[in-house]
C-alpha cells in the first residue's frame, strides 16, 4: 500500500475533523502525489470508520463556532444567512450596538481589508476544503452503496459552497458567463493551489462544476439504499433542490421545474398545514416539511456559548442578543402588503406589537422584553420553552414549500407556460397559507413577481432574498420600510457594492490573484431621506 498516500491521508482526516483556521483557503494539505483508483478502494475498505468521521466533518463545517475567534457573529453558514439577509430590504435589523449585523446591513462589508468579507469567504472555503477531503479520497467508480452515498456529500456540499461564493463575488450567472468569479479548488489541482495559488476561474467554469458536481451527485443517490442517518445529510431529492436552485440562477427553466416536481413527488416532505405555519416554528428537522438543514445538538459550542447562535440573533422568543435589544424586524412595506387572511401576517408582530399567531405566554414575553412594532416571531424557540437559554434550535437550509415556488416560476418561465405557473402558484397559496388567495398571472414576467413577492414572504429570515435580488437583478430601496435613519438606503441594480471583492488577506496570500484581479472598487451607499 501507498505509505505516502496513508501519511497524508490521516493528516487530511485530522484537518477535517479539527477544521483548523488558517490565512487562505488555498492553503490546503498537500494530497501527494497520483493515487490509483484501486489503491484509494483498499484504503477506504480498511479504515471505513474514519471515511464516516470524515463524511460527519462535512456538514459539521456549516456549524463552525468562531473560526475567528472573537466576533459574536462567527457561526458558520447560519450566521452568513443572517449577513445576506440584512443586505437586502426584508428584514430590519436596528442601529444599536448589539445588532452585530451591521455591518452588513449599512454595507460597511465592501471594504475588502475588513474582517466582515472574510466571515464570508473563509467559511465556505472551508467547506470546499472538507468537500474536498472526500471527493480526493473515494474512487469515484466504486462499487459500494456506502461509499457512493459518501462521495454525494461531498459532491453535493462542494457545490453548495460554490454556488453561494459565485452568486455572492460575481454578478449573476446570465450574462456574466466569462466574468471572473472565484478560485476553482477541487482534489484535481488541490496540489498545485498549495504551491503556486490559484487565479479566478470564470462564472461560466464555476457553474460547471457546480452542475458537474450536483450531477453525479444525483447518480450516485438514485436507487441508492443507503438512508442517511439524519436531515444533515442530503439524499437524492436534496440535491435536486440544489440543481433546481441553480438551475433558476442560469435561466434553465425546464430543468428547473422537473428537478423541483421531483422533489415534490419524491421527497414525502409536505407543506406547513394553515394552522402549522400560523404559529411560530421553522426550529426542528423532524417536521415534514423539512428537506435539510442544519442540525443543532445542546452540546455545539454554538449552543453552550449562549449567544453565539441564530437563536440568539434571530428568535424573539429565547434569551440572547434579540431580546436584549438588537430585534429583527420585517419590512413595514412587506408587512401590509400581506394579506390578512394570509397566516403568515402572524409571523410578525403588527403596529399594536402583537400577533394572533403567539400564546399568551409567548405575547407577555415579547411585551415585556420591549419588542417594537413589526419584530419577526416566525422562529420558536428551543423545545417551545419561552424565554430559553438553550438555544439549540435547528436551522432550516431548504424546505419544500420552496420548490412549489420553484416550479410555479419555471414552469411560467419556461415551456409549460404562464397558466401553468400562474396555477401552480394559486394552489400553493390557497391550499397552504391564503384561503382568499387568487392570483390569474397574465404573462411569465407577471408569475415571476408574484412569486418574487411570495419567497419574500414564505423564506422571510432563512437567507435567500439576498439571492433573489441577484438573481432577478433588482436594486434595494429600503424607504418606508421601518429602518433607522442610518440604514436607509436605494442602491440601483448592478451597483457594485452589490458583490463582495476577493478579502485582502486571499489577494495577500494568492500569488495568482492581484489587486488588479479584483472586483470593481465599490463605495458604501449614502442613507437617503426616508421618504
């Protein structure tokens, strides 16, 4: 057997399972030299166990408490849903010194030599650095079930990391193909990235190897027998999830749909009944209308820190930085544009700070914490205890209600047709969260809005109307919307502070990026008359 191959293959399961920081995510463990399809197959056979533990490290790498070591916002992938969030116009968070989002929401964050870009781009380089241990290390021609499944997380969660990098350092995928986006690491050139740095690959090549990536994903999960062990994992309908969310960022409307009514179809996960989504929620993997998420145990550091957690930044009904001042609340615009037969008006407190949706208990809570009109309630806290310090609540990362808004906006988009979507969407709404809905959707461009209006809403505070706005290539106007004076702002679509820069630290690091490689310089917006 390969003994140089056996020495860098338990320091590569070491760096995945202790996620070690480091300056750039480039820096990656040396993977030796070339290693024969066989002689991987005789090293996973003999030591499966630590192929388990580093499959595990995969999506542990979402739930990294403070790679940085000192800021109260350093939790993983959770953390980056609540940065993106506060970029766009939905949720308002205050200009207070506990709102450790501010940065982000007053776009303080285009300084590429600040820290707040790097919360960003470390973390999912880490996991494409943890992706890629598995993908380096199982043959993919292998015939084992097991090992199959194995190398799908990897795959899957590689091009996870990737599509949120593409969408977040370069405009969107439609007409930016041979723009540059970001560093192309996989175990095919970790090697050379070690020892000479790695350029910008193109969005076009990025997005290839996400779709490369997802594809063989779902191959080796279709009729494949092994069942994940936990909602952390992805199986076969996840990663369709995934390739239908890329596959609306590249305008491939059909595949969209088909990857979206297959998960529907396939996946036996069910909407929120009307009186499910008229309470708070959205805090347990069990619940069936759950697909994937992150998987919270009272044991994380995340949890036993007490308030470097989303709970602590995002409930209104546990202990930890929102109730102590720093509430997210929804856009006053969003708000009364919600129907009141729609049960998700409920999600929010109203002008009179209460919600019919909140038990007394729940009610007097948010009272007596002083939380203003409009504050979020959509989030239970752990274990439905109000007023917890336990925040081990679950993280939602896809659910199924949006593939229903999925295949409503490609199948008005693509060949099936506004009606088609338009129906789609009206059975969605009325059966789920709106008896009073009715929506006839003339053209495909009307459908798209009108689905636009409803991710707004449905996936209000689970980080993807950043995305959105990218990916429809909207500006933000956040006037009348309830902000503090300091947080008003109207950013026109394509501005460049729409986009991070490459951080410093990467450019300082990469000899094969240079400052002139970069992005466009970008300027903080200026607040504007709130008007």
């Amino acid at each position: 057997m390969n003994m140089k191959y056996l020495k860098i293959f338990a320091v590569s399961l070491l760096s995945a399972s202790a996620l070690v920081s480091c300056e750039s995510q480039l820096d990656v463990e040396n993977m030796g030299g070339y290693v024969s399809s066989e002689e991987k197959q005789k090293v996973v056979e003999a030591i499966p166990e630590r192929i388990d533990a580093s499959v595990a490290g995969v999506p542990a790498a979402l739930n990294q408490y403070m790679l940085f070591g000192t800021r109260h916002n350093d939790f993983g992938y959770p953390s980056i849903m609540l940065m993106l969030d506060h970029r766009g116009q939905d949720l308002v968070g205050l200009d207070v010194g506990y709102n450790w989002y501010g940065y982000y929401e007053d776009y303080s964050d285009v300084d590429y030599s600040y820290y707040m870009v790097n919360l960003i781009w470390q973390p999912l380089y880490k996991q494409v650095k943890a992706a890629n241990e598995i993908t380096a290390l199982i043959p993919s021609d292998t015939p084992d079930d097991a090992l199959k499944f194995d190398l799908a997380q990897g795959l899957a969660f590689r091009a996870f990391a990737y599509f949120n990098l593409a969408q977040l350092f370069q405009f969107t995928y439609k007409g930016h193909e041979t723009d540059p986006c970001v560093p192309l690491i996989t175990e095919a050139n970790a090697d050379a990235a070690a020892a000479n740095g790695c350029a910008r690959s193109t969005v076009q090549e990025v997005y290839d190897q996400i779709m490369s990536d997802l594809n063989t994903a779902v191959t080796l999960l279709s009729g494949n027998p092994t069942v994940r062990a936990d909602k952390r994992y992805v199986d076969e309908c996840v990663v369709r999830g995934l390739r239908a969310r890329v596959e609306l960022v590249m305008n491939d409307w059909d595949a969209a749909a088909a990857d979206a009514q297959y998960v529907i179809a396939n996946s036996g996960a069910t909407p929120l009944s009307q009186a499910e989504a008229s309470v708070p929620g959205f805090n347990d993997l069990a619940a069936a209308n759950m697909l994937w998420g992150v998987l919270i145990e009272e044991t994380d550091r995340v949890v036993t820190s007490g308030i470097v957690n989303f709970p602590s930044h995002m409930g209104s009904l546990c202990y930890g930085y929102s109730t102590a001042g720093a509430w997210r609340k929804v856009n006053v615009k969003l708000y009364n544009s919600i129907p009141a037969t729609d049960v998700r008006k409920n999600w929010f407190l109203d002008a009179s700070k209460k919600s019919a949706g909140l038990t007394t208990a729940q009610q007097a809570y948010v009272t007596q914490n002083g939380a203003p009109a409009y504050t979020q309630v959509k989030f239970a806290p752990y274990g439905g205890v109000v007023g917890t310090s336990t925040n081990a609540s679950d993280v939602p990362l896809m659910r199924i209600e949006e593939m229903y808004l999925i295949l409503a906006e490609a199948q008005a988009m693509g060949s099936a047709g506004a009606s088609t979507g338009a129906a789609t969407l009206q059975s969605f709404v009325s059966t789920y969260r709106d008896p009073s809905y009715t929506f006839s959707g003339a053209s495909a461009t009307a459908v798209q809005e009108e689905v636009w209006q409803q991710r707004r809403v449905e996936l209000y505070g689970e980080g993807q109307s950043y995305f959105d706005i990218l990916r429809l290539n909207k500006g933000i106007d956040r006037r009348g919307g309830g902000y503090d004076e300091a947080y008003v702002f109207v950013i026109p679509a394509g501005d460049p502070c729409q986009i991070y820069p490459i951080p410093m630290s990467e450019i300082n690091s990469n000899p094969l990026i240079s400052e002139s490689d970069n992005n466009p310089t970008a300027s903080q917006p200026k607040p504007v008359a709130d008007n």
